[in-house]
C-alpha cells in the first residue's frame, strides 16, 4: 500500500476530518468565489477579505473528495494574514509543484520547488503520482485566484 | 443448453488475466462498459486480417465479405433484440448517445412542434436527457419528468398526468446508478393508452436480460456495442420500420443517398439513409459475435446469475459493514439488476475508488452522467459498484475486503 501511503499522507487525512477556517464570510466587505468539478462533482466556495493588500481573513464552504478538501483546508492555513504577493507566490509554486512533465508522465517527478517554503502543503506532492487526482488538489487554488482576480476587479 | 458457467465465461476475457498492483484485476464497472471476450477481439481482427475492404457497391470478393460481416451484423443485432425485420429496422450509429441524437433529431423534428410534450424520467442518463432540451431550446417542445420515489422505484403515481397529450415516452429499461429495473410492458401499455410513442433505453439493460421489442411492445430502443461485451464505436437504434421510413435522415455525406446533384440531394431509402460515411465495419463484426456470444449463454441464464450475484453482495454489505455502507437503490432484490451504488460513511466516492484501486478493484466514482437523479437524492456522487456475466462472488470477497480498508484508512 505504500502508494496509498504517498497520497494519503496523515496531514492530508487530518485536514480532512477538521478542516481549517470552514465557514462562510459576509459579502460585502469579503469577496466570494466558486469553484466546480465538473466530472466528480466537487464544489468549493472560497470567501476572502483584503485589507491594505493583507489577506486578513479566508473561508471554504462546499464539499467534495480528501485531497480537494485537505488542499482547500492546507491552502487557507498557508495563505491567511499573508500579503498578496505573498499569496501570489504561493498559488504559483503549488501550481508549479502539481505539475506533470508528459515525459515522466510513467513516472512523475514534481519540478524543482522549494519544498521547504511549502511547509505542510508539501504533503500534498503525492498527488502528482497520481494524475487523476491532480484537478482535485488544484480546484481551491484556481477558486482562490479567480477569487484574487475578481477582487482586483 | 448447457448450463451458465461463468468461470467458463472469465477465462474467455483476456484482460482478467491481467494483474494491477500485483494483484488480479477484480472488475466490478460492467456498467461502464464491459469487457472484451477474445472471440469478439477474434472477429474484429479477423476482418482487419482478411477482409478490409469498405462496405457495399463494390464487388470485389474481400468488399463483397466486408460488407457481409457488416450486415450480418445487424442481423445478428436484429435477432438479439427480437426484430422482426432487421434489414430495415436496426441503425447503426457511433454510441448510444449519438442513436438518441439522431432520433430526438430526426424524429423529434419531424413530428413535434412547439408545446407537444415529451416525457422522460428523473433516473434518465444525459443521453437521454439533454438532446430533449436542445430540441426544446430549438422548437420549443415542452419536457416533463417522471420522478423517483424515496425507495429508488419509477413513481407512477402522477404518470396518467405527465402523459396526457404526450406525443413520446423515452424511458431507460435500467437505472445506471440505482440498478432499478423499470415495468417496461405496463409503461407502454399505458403510454400508449395516451397516443404516446415509446423509446426505451436499453443501453444498462441489454447484456443482463432478455430484450424482445415485440414482447416488451416499443416503439424504438436503444442500446450500445461496448455495453454488451461488444466493442467500443457502435450504437444501435432499433425502431419500427415504419417510423424508421417516415423520418429524415440525420447526419448528411456519402452512403446516405439515393442521388446527388448541384441543386440538391434525394436521401437513400431504409435504414441506409441514417448511415452517413463509412460505417463501423469492424465493430459491427464484433458485436455481431459479442451478440451470438451472449445467446449461447442464454439472456435468461446470465440474468438469474446475476441476480444471485447481487442478492448476495447486498446481503453480505449489509451484514458486513452494519449501515456504514449505503445502497442508494433497491435492496429488496426486486426488479432491480446488478449496478450497486455506494454511499460509504465518511468517505468521498473518489477515495473509495482510489483505496479499491489498491486492490485492483475497478469500480466508478461519481455522477455516473445521472445528475438529476443524484440531485433527486442530494448527492454529488456515490461508488459504483455493477457485475457481468463474467463477475463471481469472490469479487465481492474483494470489494468487502477494500472497503473494510477504505473505512479504515477514513474512519
């Protein structure tokens, strides 16, 4: 089972049974943004409050599978009381680290991020081995970007 | 007859010789699509081997046997379904989906106008679903829904409603998530009580049970090649002939015609007109034999087997896992085929299937193309479990093993 055992790492089960800042932000002052798995049916909606370009608070409602459910808890924890260009670079590395180079696709090998920098969210660098699985990781983060988008809008 | 032997029947699929994860392949997706017997692969490279040549016209010998393994095809079909006039009754299309488009197209366009109803079910596949509203959204036909009871069966209690002034009925013949198995000789009885003509969706139902059109009494059925042991690439719509003869052809090019000139073209007569392009050659040889296959081994004899198969299953779930495992369908073994959704307590379809995968386990997570129906239920998927005639009971040994570490692992 050892694959199993690279996907389902114990910080990703524990983000799934208590799943950090859930709940909802009233909008206005927060923004909302939703996010849709159309093949699995996953849905996630993601509150976020800007303040002098300090992500002062996050939210995720919604529901859906444990890698999108522990990526959308992991994200927050990441993300909160972070400048926005620290959650830029953020969204960026996580993106770059579930990347799948076609050629290695046999055998993936997440590019060259710093891991360190990821802090917990590296536990999430299984999911590449598993390609599939890879939307599910990745709905927050595109929700919480369009989310940003719309916000600078 | 010698009797149903479905260890007889797994060795004949080569893919479940196959080992994932250093372990067999337990295949429980049939509902999916179902595996490949080797004298179906046989038939299909047969022809590339020894026939390839394209259909019809053509009178050198390897065309004259290509485009007779293409219409013995739909006799073989034909016969299957109890048609009683095959030449001019099946059509063959790329999927089941694109028969329902063809006919909600062809037909629909031909005989609704605006404000005619037609009536579907909440358990229909998209298939059935969504060329309906492209009709309503082009001409303005009104749709209504049958619903499903909270015991997962068709609710007929508003069906006289629903169906006064219906000009069509086009109902599935089995739920693909539920495993209900709808009453398909009253349906049309009283459907037709109303004038309503009525379309059935054998495409879940076909390789599980007997299909008579004439007993069953229907108007036009569809099904799909891959569904029946059959290769991928091959629909099938079976209508009256008459109504086959009175409807315009859908997909337009060559095959399809009788003459074609500057000002114009004049369509081919019978089912040919519905046949635009080269057709499936190859899988129409195939399903032809998946088809010869699936009578020898009686429809009757794999239908009594599997419901054996999936009496057992619900009973050892049930005993097994004591309510944390859910069955979102009938479990009172009636009229019900073997499609078994779960709803697993505490974990998400997706990672059912990914732990079950581990143990190669095949099973589908998801909306399963129901979303209505998973609506009517307030669910965004379940873990979907459906046998075959090649399926045994130590599959479910398996399946119960998996998800006893699937709770494990989530619990």
């Amino acid at each position: 089972m050892s694959n199993l055992d690279d996907l389902y790492r114990e910080i990703i089960l524990d983000h799934y049974r208590s799943p950090r800042n859930r709940g909802e932000l009233a909008t206005p002052p927060a923004c909302r943004a939703e996010g849709f798995n159309p093949l699995c049916g996953d849905e996630i909606t993601v509150f976020i409050q800007v303040e002098n370009d300090v992500l002062v608070d996050i939210k995720i409602s919604g529901h859906g599978c444990s890698i999108s459910q522990s990526s959308a808890s992991l994200m927050s924890a990441a993300v909160k009381g972070k400048t926005l260009d620290q959650v830029h670079q953020a969204i960026a590395t996580f993106k770059q680290l579930m990347t799948v180079h076609e050629a290695n696709i046999d055998d993936p090998e997440p590019v060259a991020v710093d891991i360190r920098a990821l802090g917990e969210l590296a536990a999430l660098q299984g999911v590449v081995k598993f390609p599939v699985r890879i939307k599910c990781a990745i709905l927050a983060w595109n929700t919480l970007d369009q989310g940003l988008q719309d916000f600078v809008s | 007859m010698t009797p149903f032997d479905p260890v007889q029947v797994r060795s004949e699929i080569p893919l479940l010789a196959r080992t994932v994860h250093d372990r067999p392949v337990i295949y429980l997706d049939s509902a999916a699509t179902s595996l490949t017997p080797q004298r179906v692969i046989t038939a299909m490279s047969t022809y590339y081997q020894r026939s390839h040549a394209n259909v019809h016209r053509a009178v050198y010998v390897t065309a004259e046997e290509a485009t007779a393994l293409y219409e013995g095809g739909r006799r073989d079909v034909g016969l299957f379904l109890g048609s009683t006039h095959p030449d001019e009754e099946i059509v063959f299309t790329k999927n089941a989906t694109e028969a329902f488009n063809l006919f909600a197209k062809s037909w629909g366009r031909a005989n609704l106008e605006r404000g005619d109803v037609v009536v579907l079910s909440q358990m229909e596949h998209h298939a059935n679903i969504v060329p309906w509203f492209q009709l309503r959204d082009e001409i303005g036909i009104e749709i209504k829904f049958l619903e499903v009871t909270d015991d997962f069966r068709l609710d007929l209690s508003r069906f006289d409603e629903l169906l006064e002034g219906a000009k069509l009925l086009s109902i599935t013949g089995m739920s693909n998530v539920l495993g209900t198995i709808n009453p398909l000789r009253e349906l049309t009885q009283r459907a037709h009580a109303f004038g309503a003509l009525v379309l059935v969706d054998a495409s879940q139902s076909a390789a599980h049970g007997p299909t008579d059109v004439v007993d069953f009494d229907v108007d036009a059925l569809i099904c799909t090649g891959h569904k029946m042991l059959g290769p991928t690439g091959i629909g099938v719509l079976w209508a009256r002939r008459e109504i086959l003869a009175a409807m315009p052809p859908f997909l337009g090019g060559g095959g399809m015609i009788a003459d074609v000139s500057v000002d114009g073209f004049t369509p081919a007569s019978g089912v040919t007109k519905f046949e635009a392009g080269t057709p499936p050659i190859a899988e129409a040889a195939g399903l032809g034999e998946a088809v010869r296959y699936l009578r020898e081994l009686g429809m009757e004899a794999i239908a009594t087997y599997e419901k054996g198969l999936t009496d057992d299953a619900i009973a050892r779930l049930a005993h097994e896992f004591s309510g944390r495992v859910r069955i979102i369908g009938p479990t009172d073994g009636v009229a019900r085929g073997g499609v078994l959704s779960l709803d697993v307590e505490g974990v998400h379809p997706h990672d059912v299937a990914q732990v079950l995968d581990q143990f190669g386990v095949c099973i589908r997570p998801g909306h399963h193309c129901a979303k209505p129906l998973m609506k009517r239920f307030s669910l965004a998927a379940t873990a979907r479990v459906s046998f075959g005639p090649y399926s045994l009971q130590s599959d479910t040994n398996i399946l119960i093993e998996s998800l006893h570490h699937a709770l494990e692992l989530f619990g």
